[in-house]
C-alpha cells in the first residue's frame, strides 16, 4: 500500500507528465484518504456520492482514461483530502499535463459558455412538390446570402415576405419546401409557428401564447418568461438579437396578429402565410407581398403523376386530364385526391375523374370566393373513403380541444384499446386526414378540425360526443395523476374515481418519462381544463389543477402555476367545493413563496388555514401551517417559524398522519438551526430522517439531508455538512427541483469557503447562480455577491 507523505506527495507531483503519472497520484492521496477515515478504501461510488457526479466519471479520472476538467479535479483533490499546499501542487500539476496534451493534440474548438438553442423546426418537405418555380425565385431573393455582404439593412428592421392566397392555396407547402432549401442561409436556426388564425372554434394561437412557444424553443426557461406580452415581446426580441434565423409564422389572422412575433435583427428572415392579405405588414413594416395563386394545369397534372405514378397516369391520360380540370389548380384538392387513388389503387383513375363530374357543385365550390366551403367539399372526398371506424375516430378528434393527441388519448375518446386505433390513425395520416408530428403523436390542421367537428355534430348523438369528451377528460385526470405520483410518490391531491369505461390512462415509468409527459401535455393539460369548465366537469377540473402542481411548481414554472391555482381558486368558490379552494388557496400561495411575494402568500395561507378548520380536517391544517413556517422564515422571524412548526406537528399527530409528521420534525429542527439551536436540531432532523425513509418520502428525505448539513456546518463539522448536503443535492436533483438544488449547491459553496477550498466554493456558487438566474429568481443576488467577492469581478 501506498503510504507516501505529504512531502513525498508533492516531491511526486513535480514529475508528473501524462494523464496516467497524475492518476496513479490521485489513486495515493485516495488510498491515503482512506486511512486517515479508518478504512480499507474509498470506493469510487462513495466519491461519486459525495462529489454528486456519476461513478463512471470518478472510475476514469483515477483511471487515467479522463482528464478531469479544471473545476471538477479541484474538487476531487479536496474530496481526497489533499493539504493546501499539495492542492497546489495537484493543480499545476494538472496544468502542465493538459498544456502537453494541448501541443500533442489538436485543439478542440472553443465552446461557448452559454448553450445556444438552434431550433430545426420545419416540417418535412413534400417529395412531390410541383411547380412555383416564379415564387421559389421570389422568396429566394429575399433570403440574405452566407457572407456579411447582405447585413445592409437599417438597425432595427427585419426583412419580411407576407405570403397570401386562399385555403389550400399551397401556402405552407411552398414555404416549406423553399425553408429546407435555403436552410444552411440560416446558421442559427429555423422557427415555425402555426398560428392557427381562421379556426373558426376559436382555437387561435394567440400572440402571447406564440411568445411563449418561441421563447421555448429558442431554448428561454419557462420561469424567465414574464407574464406581460410586452415584456416577453422584449425578451424574444432580445433573444434573437444578433442572430440569423428564418422564422415561419404560418396561418396568421391578419397583420396584428403577428406584430409582437417580429424581431428587430436585420439577420432575421420572417415569412407569414395568410388567407388574408396582410396589407398593414405590407404598409407598416415593409413586407413583400407575395400573392399565391392556383397551379397552373401543367404543374397540377405533374403533382398528380408524383403522388400517383407516371405510368398510372400515362395509362388514363384523359382521366388525368378531368381530375386536373375539376380540382380547379387547387393543391389541397388534387393532394386529397391523390391520396384516395394511393389508397385504392385497384380504382381507375376515370371513375373518379366521373365521381368528380357528378360533384361538380362542391368542385365549383373551389372558387376564391367562398374556400371555407371548398374546402370542405374537398376534405369529404378523402372522408367518405374512409372505413366506418376511422371515419368515427375522425370525427372525434374533432372535439379535442388541444394542438396533438397521443394514440392513448385518441383511444380514450373512441373508448377503443390502443391496438385498435392505431391502424386508425394510420389511415388518417395516409389519407392526409391527420398530420404525423413527432413522437409518435397526430395533429389535425384547423380547417380538417373544423370540419371533423361539424361532421361529429351531424353525425353523432350529443350523449356520444358528451361520453367522449368525459372519457378524454378522465384520460388526462388519471394520466396526470399517475405522472404526479411518480415524480410525488405520495401526492397531496386524492385519488381520482375509477376512469370511465374505455378510457386508456399512460403510465410514466420513471421520474424523467413523467417530467417529459407533462412538458410535451402541459398545452393540452390547458386547454382540457377549460373544456371540462364549460362542460360542467368541475370535479374533473380541479383534479388537474392538482395534479399537475408538483411538475409546474418544481420545474420554476410560477407564472403558470399562478394562472392555474387563480383559475382553481374561482372554480372552486364558484361550485362550492371548500376542500379545492383551501388546496388551491395553499397552491396559489406556494407560488407567492417561490417569488418572495409575501403579502399576497400570506393572504392565501391564512384563507385556507380558516377554510381547514371549518372542515376539521387536521392533516391539510397541519400542511398549511408548514407553509406559514415558511413564509415566517422568509420574514425572518424564526421564532414565530418555529411556532407554525410545532403546531403542524401536533396536528398531524392527531390526525395520524406518519409523513406529515416526518415533514414537520423536519421544519421543527431546521427552525432550531435557523435559531442557532444546532443540538436541537440534530435531534429532530434525526427522528424526522428514520420516519421519513420508514416511509420512503424522497421530498421529505431530500429537506432533512439539507437541514442536518446545515446544523453540521454550523457545529463545525463541514466533513459531515458535506456529506449531508451531497445527499440532499443528489435527491433534489433526482425530484427535479431546481430552486432547492441551486439552494443546496450554495451551501455546499459555503462549507467549500470555510475550508479554504476556494475552487469548490466557485464551482458550488456558479452553479447556484446559473440556476437560480434560469429561474429569474432574486435568491440569485445575495449568492452573485459571494462569488464576485470571491472572484474579484464586480
């Protein structure tokens, strides 16, 4: 065994040269570490633990196989229990083997510290696309060379083509197609947006809904998005500044509909689709218009030999030839016919050319003048080919209130197995009924919507379509109770009733599928939820205001979380239900406490603490006066903290209720900490700490970790502190709660500067920072000013 001293150990680091020297060093302070804590070794999993990164990367930095990076070695050398003086040494060490292998190897590129979402948001491209070659030309004009010869513009101004013309029309297709051409012009990345602008039900993509959805996808936390349109306008304009983009916003209402979505970089390149004529982009902004008309017969008949086959159609010439003369040059119409020839290959092409002279009143329907009803009329083409199953599920997709369905939720509105419905699905997409989106979920555009809807309002009775709409309901209910469960093992919100028969609930596996289910849902989790209201299902409603406050609240989602608490608030008072307006008054006010805004908290907290106890229920007071603990804390009067402590204790006992007992010994000892009651807390953390892994609470678990750490390093034991905190962290980071593990990092930042391990607290605080700057949240100052003071920069 390895037993060099400390002199030894520095003497060693002066020759060390390749990765390899440097591990076989680390591997001696590790085997000398061991002894000094009267063990035989220091396994890689407890370093793994208490550093909070993965065994494998401990295993390849003693190994040799990694080069540890510059803040990570820092902190493994102090893990290893190296002196100040070797710390040093190490360092340099590390230094002149990462400067050699920079001579011997050639350089990586240099990385930019702030990660740079590059959107690639375009929808495939048609293989079949036909003609516009005049348009193609036009919009490639306005797309600005790769070199810096075309950022000619004004400051402030952005290029923009206003793209018109009637339903299916084309419009999307051509930019499309035209987008992935010049895709490479764009090196920052493509946006596309559906505005949905002409659904008649109202589904309009709103501007600051559509704020929202770009920030997102250039990357903007959710919590940094303010709830002012304005202010977002401004965030997504400064997000994009000095950036080169193309950004498609497709199916806009009229010209004020997309006035916000414009960004101020010349860089930029803006294309708008609409049925309308966007004369005041054209006025105000200086759009280029660009009118689509129909295809000329030429292309129409080269469209039809794509999707159908040239020697399909050099067969039936002359039916080729009807078929193109009916669609009227439309591109929708002759993509829906197209797709029913695909469909039935065994028909010949002049039975439907005869089909399309026998509907001649819905083909003049086609005209400009009227392309709502043509439109129509062309869609019931590719409708009544339909099998009698698929044609139901069609029309049931109809009433979803959200932009995509996964095959579980359409199973639950037709009330079928899963297994059944796909191929249904599938039928749709091939009858370019539905649009395949990724992830394997389905999108109808808003006119196929609108007219699967009239077709469900003619064809079903209103008692299948309300049985629908409850199964669709009791879907996201129950599925977002089990995503809940799964990142809450034991949720606040009570179990739902049984499901309705035929409703297909999801089952996240982990954490993590739980987390991705209600990113990709949280939309439709909205849009639901207003469904249900107007349905009466008031019951149904709250439910997933419930449900869905663990993800909202952990993910430093607080503008959404409010909107949705405010909007429970009311329900509940308005059906009279006491027990969902004391839950949603404690909700609201968490996220009141999550902002520091402790009037309106405290408002909230005290309206629910008067509505529990006129209902006697002793367990959701006890909960309460946790949050008031809290909210005291925030106050700094720790003594009336400590009080609220108590009381939930009490109450939770008497109501038997073991967690939140757990819970509350917690907020007791971590009062007493904050009193600088540090034996005391010791005690009560203890007790809370056996109760809480008896019962497997990971939440409670992860908050006791942290007070003990606390109560440690205050004792002057940061060995222990860090161990504790290293736990929380791991745990925190495993819930998703992002506050509490910027939190908790911070603490460990402290215990790193008690100790002179300078490099660990600034590793500790940056990343505390980075965090809790993400969230937009103020708990990020006072954490800067330790690190700027540690750092020098100002």
């Amino acid at each position: 065994m390895d037993t060099r001293p400390p002199d030894r150990l520095v003497r060693d680091a002066a020759g060390v040269r390749t990765v390899d020297d440097l591990a076989a060093l680390l591997r001696a302070l590790r085997r000398r570490h061991a002894r000094r804590e009267g063990q035989r070794v220091l396994s890689y999993r407890v370093l793994a633990t208490r550093a909070g990164w993965s065994h494998t990367a401990v295993a390849e930095y003693l190994t040799g196989k990694t080069l540890p990076p510059t803040d990570r070695f820092d902190v493994l050398v102090g893990l290893l229990g190296a002196s100040p003086i070797e710390r040093g040494v190490l360092a340099s060490a590390r230094d002149r083997v990462d400067e050699r292998r920079r001579v011997t190897v050639p350089a990586e590129p240099a990385v930019d510290p702030v990660v740079r979402v590059v959107p690639r948001q375009l929808p495939p491209a048609l293989g079949h696309f036909s003609g516009r070659r005049t348009e193609m030309a036009q919009l490639d004009r306005l797309a600005p060379d790769t070199g810096p010869a075309r950022r000619t513009a004004p400051a402030g101004t952005v290029r923009i083509v206003a793209v018109s013309g009637t339903a299916g029309v084309g419009k999307t297709t051509l930019v499309v197609q035209w987008a992935h051409q010049v895709a490479d012009r764009f090196p920052d990345g493509q946006l596309y947006l559906n505005l949905r602008g002409f659904d008649p039900d109202g589904s309009v993509t709103e501007p600051a809904t559509a704020l929202r959805l770009l920030l997102d996808a250039l990357g903007v936390p959710p919590a940094q998005v303010p709830d002012d349109p304005d202010a977002q306008a401004a965030l997504y304009r400064t997000t994009l500044a000095g950036r080169r983009l193309l950004i498609v916003l497709d199916n806009a209402r009229d010209s004020a509909h997309v006035r916000l979505l414009l960004p101020s970089s010349p860089q930029c390149l803006v294309v708008v689709t609409s049925r309308n004529q966007l004369t005041g982009l054209v006025a105000a902004h200086g759009a280029q218009p660009l009118t689509l008309d129909l295809l000329h017969p030429a292309d129409a008949a080269e469209l039809l030999r794509r999707r159908i086959g040239h020697r399909r159609c050099a067969a039936e010439p002359a039916a080729v030839g009807g078929i193109v003369a009916r669609c009227a040059g439309l591109p929708l119409a002759l993509a829906v016919v197209a797709a029913r020839v695909v469909i039935a290959p065994q028909m010949p092409l002049a039975a439907l050319a005869a089909e399309l002279r026998v509907a001649q009143h819905r083909l003049d329907a086609l005209a400009p003048d009227d392309p709502q009803l043509g439109v129509r009329a062309v869609f019931s083409w590719s409708y009544q080919a339909l099998s009698p199953s698929a044609a139901q599920l069609f029309r049931l997709l109809g009433i979803h209130p959200g932009p995509t369905v996964s095959a579980p939720a359409a199973a639950s509105l037709a009330g079928l197995p899963v297994a059944r419905v796909r191929p249904l699905l599938a039928e749709l997409v091939r009858a370019n009924l539905l649009n395949a989106c990724p992830g394997g979920r389905h999108g109808l555009h808003d006119l196929l919507r609108v007219y699967a809807a009239e077709r469900a309002r003619q064809l079903e009775t209103g008692s299948a379509l309300d049985a629908a709409l409850r199964r669709l309901v009791d879907h996201y209910v129950h599925s977002a109770y089990h995503a809940d469960r799964t990142l809450q093992p034991n949720p606040a919100p009570p179990v739902p009733g049984p499901a309705r028969p035929g409703v297909v609930a999801e089952y996240p596996a982990d954490s993590e599928a739980a987390l991705t289910w209600f990113t990709i849902e949280q939309t439709n989790l909205d849009a639901v939820f207003d469904a249900a209201v107007v349905a009466g299902l008031g019951a149904e409603a709250l439910h997933l205001t419930q449900v869905a406050y663990t993800y909202l609240d952990r993910g430093g989602h607080w503008s959404a979380l409010t909107v949705m608490q405010r909007s429970a608030l009311q329900l509940a008072r308005r059906v009279g239900d006491i027990a969902a307006e004391a839950v949603a008054n404690r909700n609201l006010a968490r996220a009141y406490l999550r902002t520091n805004r402790h009037a309106e908290a405290h408002h909230h907290l005290e309206a629910a603490l008067e509505l529990e106890q006129s209902r006697g229920d002793l367990a959701r007071q006890g909960l309460t006066h946790l949050h008031l603990s809290l909210l005291r804390e925030r106050q700094d009067r720790h003594r009336d903290a400590l009080a609220h402590g108590r009381t939930a204790y009490e109450l939770y006992a008497a109501a038997g209720d073991r967690r939140g007992e757990g819970k509350a010994l917690n907020v007791v000892g971590w009062q007493h900490a904050r009193l600088g009651e540090y034996a005391e807390t010791l005690d009560w953390c203890g007790r809370a700490l056996q109760l809480l892994r008896e019962l497997g609470d990971w939440p409670g678990q992860a908050s006791t970790w942290h007070s003990l750490g606390y109560a440690y390093q205050h004792l002057g034991d940061p060995d222990e502190a860090a161990v504790c905190y290293q736990e929380a962290l791991e745990l925190f980071r495993r819930l998703g709660d992002r506050h509490l593990e910027a939190l908790v990092l911070s603490d460990l930042g402290d215990v790193g500067y008690d100790t002179g391990d300078l490099a660990a607290a600034e590793a500790c605080w940056g990343a505390a920072v980075g965090i809790l700057d993400s969230l937009r949240h103020p708990d990020a100052e006072p954490v800067r000013a330790q690190l700027n003071g540690l750092t020098g920069r100002g």
